[in-house]
C-alpha cells in the first residue's frame, strides 16, 4: 500500500497536484419514624376485690391496644408525606430541567435567527447603495447555485444526525448483522451525496466552498481545502474502535497514505495560490482599470479540480476504512463520526452563545 501511494503523489503535468484517475490506489471498495411510648395504664383497685381487679386489667389491655394501633397511625402517614414529597421534589426538578433546556434551544435558534437577520441587513444596505454584495463575499445571497447548496446541506446535516440515531439504536438492540449493513450502506451513500453536491458548489463558486462559511465556526478551524482531514479523523476514529491487531496495522499504513496524499494536494494548493497572485500581480492593463484576467480565472479553474481531488481522497478513505472494520465496527466508526461533528457544532453554538451574554 505504501509502495501504490507514493506513485500517485508523483506529479508530472500539474506541478505538484494530480488528476482524478492518479489516485487509482485506493481500489475498489466496499421506618417506623415513632416508638410508642404511651405508658401502660396504672389502675388503683381495691385488692380485697379480685374479681374486679381481673375485671379492671382486662379493661386496661384492650384499651393499651388500640393506643398502640393509633400511635402507629400518624407515623404511617408522615412517612408517605415524605414519600410524596420526595416524588414531588424529583418531578419538579426534572419539569425544571426540561424547561431550561427548552430555553436553551430557543436561545441557539433566536441568535442564529438574528445572524441571518444582520446579514441580510448588509446586503440590503450595499445593494441599496449602489455596491454589488457579491464583491464582500456575499455570493450565498446572489448565486443560485450557492444558495441551493446551502439549504441542501442544512437538509444534509438533519438526515446526518437522524441516521446516526438510527444507527446507534440499531447497534445496541439484537438487529441480525445483514440489516445493520444495510443502515451502514445506507449512511455511506449520505456521505457519498455530501461530495455530489459539494462538487456542485464548487463549480458554482469554488471561493465560497474553500472558505467554509457553510460551516460552523469551531469546524472552520479544522477546515482543509474544503473539508476535513481524511488522516485526522482516522487519528480520532482508531481509538473509539476495539480492533485486531491485523486491522491496527492495516488502518495505520491508510493514515500514512493518506497523509503523503494531504501533502501532495497541500503542495499543489501553495503553488496554485502562488501562481494565481502573480496571474493578479502581472494581470495585463486593458485601459480604462480595467485588467486582462483570463490567465487568473484559469487557476480558478485549477481551484476546482483541486477540491474535487480533495473530495475523492476523502471518500476514498472513508469507503477503504470501512473495508477493513467487521459490520458492527463499520456501525461503531459511523456512529462516533457523525456524533463528532455533532460536537463540533455544539461546541460552535455554546461559544457564540456565550459571545452575546453581556459582560
């Protein structure tokens, strides 16, 4: 494998980065709370009198029960006062909890809301002032085929999480292996839509995906030629995974693959930028400020196949991953993938709510 891995990284035509067929080294894939303490009734009798004294202790056992019974009386209740209140304490704690909550996700989707808001506030203003919106990156508002991507990512995501329980509650209930596989194709195929219409917005704007604004800001900072690092998230996968030692092996010469192929493509985005500044630098003058950009808007072209690869590689690894893991490993790996970007998001979302809380 690391022999395969170090031909494709050669490259020949475009400086450093190859084309999509180089990378065919990947394969094909697949109680009691009172004592009684009522003291024994004392008759005086007249001792001369027997048959009235047996008459008078008869008298005092009978009425010494039913004291007893009437002592233990109010004990019994208080102990299920307690109880109630305890059941009381707990519920209303709970109602509490669910009631904060329910604020906190209000909070989220009302910040969220008022972001949309100022930025649409922005646009308005700048087209309204003459200014096209789309030269201070404002392209999702103006770019059809940007805005599309952008509600169909956010369905992505939704799909993403509901099959990620879905696959969570499969694993953990006595599911035969042959339908787990199936919710494992299943998810597979969602990833393989994300890089669809990925590849879609690039050819769209290929700036607005590099820059990752469709993302969360914690994900951005992990952002990497339009996405994720194939040979990070493996780093985070392998732990969370019970493996063979024969697949430890297998999944440590992939990360190393795939760093070489990180690498590669890290060297071809540097040389890209480097030649398109100096396609701006040296752009030549049409007269009246205006500028000849031809050779510039091909490296942007450049820019496109760059982050189609980036994809490829992505995916590539992901499917070679899953070749390696049994169906319920392959479960596991999804499971603890989609719960980690869920993480990410989370995380986005308490920073910028603690951003707005006043100081």
């Amino acid at each position: 494998m690391n022999s395969s891995s170090t031909q494709y990284l050669n490259s020949k035509r475009m400086d450093v980065y190859e084309p999509l067929h180089q990378f065919s080294m990947w394969g094909d894939f697949k109680g009691n709370l009172y004592q009684d303490a009522s003291a024994t009734m004392i008759i005086e009798v007249d001792a001369k009198l027997d048959n009235q004294s047996e008459d008078n202790s008869h008298t005092t056992i009978g009425p010494s029960n039913q004291c007893d019974q009437e002592a233990s009386k109010p004990g019994d209740k208080v102990l299920r006062r307690l109880a109630q209140n305890r059941e009381a304490a707990r519920k209303s704690r709970l109602r509490k909890k669910a009631y904060v909550q329910q604020l906190e996700v209000s909070r989220l989707k009302l910040l969220h809301l008022e972001q949309e808001l100022e930025q649409t506030r922005a646009q308005c203003a700048l087209m309204n002032g003459g200014v096209n919106a789309s030269h201070l990156g404002f392209s999702g508002g103006t770019n059809s085929g940007i805005a599309a991507f952008k509600m169909e990512y956010e369905r992505w995501v939704e799909e993403q999480n509901k099959k990620t329980i879905a696959l969570k509650t499969a694993l953990h209930s006595p599911l035969p292996d042959t339908e787990l596989h199936i919710l494992v194709d299943d998810t597979m195929n969602h990833y393989a839509s994300l890089f669809t219409i990925k590849a879609n917005a690039a050819k769209a704007d290929v700036c607005y995906l590099i820059s990752g604004v469709w993302k969360t800001s914690t994900e951005r900072l992990f952002l990497w030629i339009g996405g994720f690092r194939p040979s990070e998230l493996l780093k985070v996968l392998v732990p969370q995974l019970d493996l063979l030692d024969q697949q430890s092996h297998d999944l440590y010469n992939l990360i190393q693959a795939c760093q070489q192929a990180e690498d590669s493509l890290s060297q071809g985005m540097e040389k890209l930028q480097q030649t398109l500044a100096e396609a701006v630098a040296f752009a030549q003058t049409l007269g009246g400020g205006c500028y000849e950009m031809t050779n510039a808007m091909d490296k942007l072209d450049e820019l496109v196949r760059l982050v189609i690869q980036a994809d490829f590689v992505r995916q590539e690894t992901l499917q070679q991953t899953l070749r390696y893991l049994t169906t319920r490993q392959a479960a596991q790996g999804l499971i603890s993938l989609g719960e980690y970007f869920q993480r990410l998001r989370d995380l986005s979302s308490a920073w910028a709510m603690r951003l707005c809380e006043p100081a």
